[in-house]
C-alpha cells in the first residue's frame, strides 16, 4: 500500500505541472475570473494591493508590510493568539498519539514542525500572489455579489532565490486569503444607488478579453470602470490562513506526510479585529461523534430532502454550532488517522470500530424520499457518493482533493529571477478545472439571467456542457481522475459511471479496494 500511495502521491504532483502549459496560453481556463500574470501583481503589490495599503489604508510610507508588524497590529492579536494556540494544540495531540515519534523545529526530528519565528519574523512577508473572483459565491450573500479574493503567500526577504540544482525558494508554505465583497463600498453612488452584479461581472469577463500584461495590464485592472477599481479595504469581510504545520519525510514507519492548518477569521467592525470563526461546512466530527444528541440532529437536518438537494448541488451552508473552527488537513489521502477526513467515522464503512452516524439504510431512504418528492439530484446518487460529497464540501476535505499539497493556489512567484518559467504553478487541477462554471456564472450574471450555482465534485469538474476541457487532466485526459467502470453496466456506481476517460486511455485505480483511480495509458 506504501508503495501504491507513493505512486498516486507523486502523478498528482506531476499532473499538477500539467495545467501551467494552458494556464499561460491565449485560452486560458481563468480568463475573466482570476489574475496570475506575475508582471501585474508585481505592480499590484507595490501599489495599492500590498498587504500594507490593504490592513492600513491610511498609511502614508509605501514600505511593505513586515510579518512582525503585520502581527502586531491590533486587528491581528487575536489571530496570532488562535494560530499559537493551534500549533501548542497540534503539538500535544501529536505526542499523545505518536509517543515514540519526536516533533520539533529542525530535520533532526521525525516530524519537522513549521517554526513558527517564520511567521512573526521581520524578515518575511506576505506578497501578493493572485487575486480571483468568487461571484460563483453569490448563494452565500447574494447582496454583495460574491467575493473577490486577495491571494498573499509568505515569503523570506532575507534569502535570495537560487537557480539550478539544490535551488531554494524564499517562498514558505503558508497563504493568506483576504476576501472582500465583490459589490462593496465603491459600487454606490453619492445617492446610495448600488451597482448592479451584472455591471461588476462585465467588468471581469471584459478583462480576461484584454490583450494586456505586466505593469499595463495592472493599470487598467485598477483603474476606473476597471474590475479592481471597486474593491477596497473598506469591503474585507473575512481572512483565511493555510499553512504546512508539519511534515514528516518518509521512513520506515511510515509514508510520507504533511499536514496543513486550516483557519477562519472574520473581521468584527466593532472591535475592528480578526476574531476565530467556524469554518463553512468543516464538520466538526468529534463533537458530532462525542455527543449523540448534536449528532442526531445533523443527521436528520442533513438529510431533510430540502437540504439534501442543496448538498448535492454542492451549495449547502451547514449552521455553525455543527461546524468546527480549525482543521488539520494531511496530505497525501491514504493514512488511517481518524482526522484523515472529515467524513472519517460518520458512514458506514469507514470504522468497523467507530458506530457510524449514516447508515447505509439511512442515505438509501434519504435518496428515496427525495425522489418521491420531486428531487432531481445530480451527484449523489447512491452511499459512496454521499460520503465523497460529506467529505469534499468541507474545507479539509476539498483541500485533499487533486490540490497541489495542502493548497489549491500557491499563487505566482513573481519575486523569481524568471517568473515566466514553466515550473511556476500558480494553482491546482481542481483550481483550473473549475474555471469553466465560474466563469459560466459569471456570464449569467452579466447578462442578468439566475446563475446555476451547483457544481460537481472536487475531483472532477462539472463542466457545463463545454468541451474547452475535453481531453485535458482535468476532465477525461491523462491524469483526470475516473471511475473503473464495470463490464456489467447496471452495477457502475450512478455517483461516477460518467467519469470516464477519452479514447486511448484506461482507468486505473489507486487501490484494490477503491474503483476510482487515474487515467492513463492502456
């Protein structure tokens, strides 16, 4: 099994590297709903988009933001204080579960903790490094049009960048999220008349049509009836934090593994602070597991056909008191840790040891009930995808699914000596196979029609009836992930009978046990 994990750890990794070649071209998936020309965010960054214009919008010096300051500002108090807290949290979890193992800063120990002077450090910072809209996320607040997404990755400014073999990045792995409103404080006018969705998604979908790049394409980015012209400090609703807490190199104990933390933070206008918040849809399944009551009710609320709908369209909003407000995320998917994945426990199937919360009987029954009452459900259509849809609307769980590590946009290193290389990965397969619903909804809005906002599963991307992705990984081509179909066609699992992979190649399973699996070469 080691061996099979390593293999499918190290063609993810690889098919990762597949996406720059198309990301980078005149066709690019994310044209219109992100921007990663690293010319741009170099001059976005230097402008009014460092994080120091951003969190001090009335300072008056243009010197960037140190790490050390950055967390020193009283907005950020209570976000060091949880960040401590989780890594001391981590920390005794870790000893009490793998006594004989060490953990501490430095390749001396079995697993290597992120030292977190790095992250308070005045020799490092957060640099801009893409910025994407999420108007796809207007089911959320549909008043504020969805979201626009400031993407900052932490980075020494003490270690010049090397090249060749043995080369070391100043980029360390840690990303910050500041997300704004898409319709904020900019888009009313003196009379209080707001700016409509469809004017802000016009804005966006004419950009990725500009022929433009570096500091010109930056400047009419910002400038006026530009799509970043609306978006301000004033708008911020919320910060994210990821970071690789830990990782340990392979042994003979054990594969290799990392693990990332994951964190919400929203911004208290009151207070005018960062305060922990639950994170969307990350259930807490302890809890849930721990208190019978708590899971009864979760149990029944999430399978009350309404909310079953909105689950399968992937646009179910859990309420906060089933939801945690941390989550360690470990990489590669295949360990037998309890914290491996957030559906870990809760159906049946997972733990012969652990009393699961959904029985088999339980979803059948839900998925019968729907479909007395009219429910056209259109991903989770038997138990495995149930489970698979539990696991990927949480935060955890879609981070595991075809990212790059723990993270689905490392974002542009355009602090390189040649940010053009073809080793830059701004983003992950899930990232850029996405890109074709959002920037669908983003047409419906521009053209004022009721957006679709349901998207398929993580792993494989809901496309919308557009071939742009056809024969690619992120669909059917080599590397997309597909489901082993049956010679006998009544038994393929509705949830994946159409993953399937173009002509010339064959599914193949990542493991004896599992039918989905990767496509390659016959």
């Amino acid at each position: 099994m080691g061996r099979v994990r390593f293999l499918v750890t190290f063609l993810v990794l690889l098919a990762g590297l597949l996406p720059v070649r198309l990301a980078w071209s005149a066709a690019a998936p994310e044209r219109g709903a992100a921007i990663i020309d690293p010319g741009a965010l170099r001059e976005l960054d230097r402008g009014r988009f460092g994080l120091n214009r951003v969190m001090l919008p009335a300072r008056s010096a243009d010197a960037p933001l140190t790490n050390s300051q950055f967390f020193a500002l009283p907005s950020m108090v209570p976000v060091r204080k949880a960040l401590d807290a989780e890594f001391d949290r981590y920390i005794s979890r870790h000893k009490a579960g793998l006594p004989n193992e060490t953990i501490g800063v430095g390749n001396s120990f079995d697993f290597q903790l992120f030292d977190r002077a790095l992250l308070y450090s005045p020799d490092t910072r957060f640099v801009l490094a893409g910025i994407v809209n999420r108007m796809d996320r207007a089911y959320v607040h549909e008043a504020d049009c969805g979201e626009i997404r400031l993407i900052y990755r932490l980075t020494r400014t003490d270690v010049q960048e090397t090249t060749g073999e043995g080369a070391v990045s100043p980029r360390l792995p840690v990303t910050l999220n500041v997300v704004l409103k898409a319709r904020g404080v900019a888009a009313f006018d003196a009379g209080g008349k707001a700016l409509a969705c469809a004017d802000i998604a016009r804005r966006w979908l004419a950009a990725g049509e500009w022929p433009l790049t570096g500091a010109a394409l930056a400047e009419s980015l910002a400038a006026k009836d530009g799509p970043l012209d609306l978006t301000g400090p004033e708008d911020i609703t919320h910060i994210e934090t990821n970071l690789q807490i830990a990782h340990a190199p392979k042994s003979a104990v054990r594969d290799f593994r990392t693990d990332y933390l994951l964190k919400v933070f929203d911004y208290d206008a009151r207070s005018k602070t960062f305060t922990e918040a639950p994170m969307e849809n990350q259930i807490d399944r302890e809890r849930i597991l721990a208190d019978a009551t708590l899971g009864r009710e979760f149990k029944a609320w999430l399978l009350e056909p309404s909310h079953l709908s909105e689950f399968d369209r992937g646009t179910i909003l859990v309420p906060d008191k089933f939801l945690a407000k941390g989550a360690i995320a470990p990489t590669p998917v295949g360990f037998s840790t309890s914290d491996l994945q957030p559906a870990f426990g809760l159906v049946q199937g997972d733990d012969a040891a652990v009393e699961p919360l959904f029985k088999e009987a339980d979803v059948v029954a839900a998925l019968k009930k729907a479909a007395e009452r009219g429910v056209t459900l259109q991903n989770v259509r038997s138990v495995a995808g149930f489970e698979r849809r539990l696991n990927d609307i949480t935060c955890a769980g879609c981070h595991q699914s075809r990212g790059i590590g723990g993270f689905h946009f490392p974002g542009v290193d355009w602090m390189a000596a040649k940010p053009n290389n073809s080793t830059v990965v701004p983003a992950s397969p899930h990232f850029f196979g996405d890109q074709i619903r959002r920037r669908d909804i983003l047409a419906a809005m521009r053209y004022c029609k009721r957006p679709d906002y349901s998207r398929g599963f993580s792993s494989r991307p809901q496309t919308r009836g557009s071939a742009e992705l056809a024969g690619t990984e992120y669909e059917d081509g080599w590397g997309a992930s597909c489901y082993v179909q049956h010679a006998n066609t009544a038994d393929n699992d509705k949830s994946f009978k159409s993953w399937t992979c173009t002509e010339g190649l064959a599914c193949q399973p990542a493991g004896n046990a599992s039918r989905i699996g990767m496509c390659f070469i016959k």
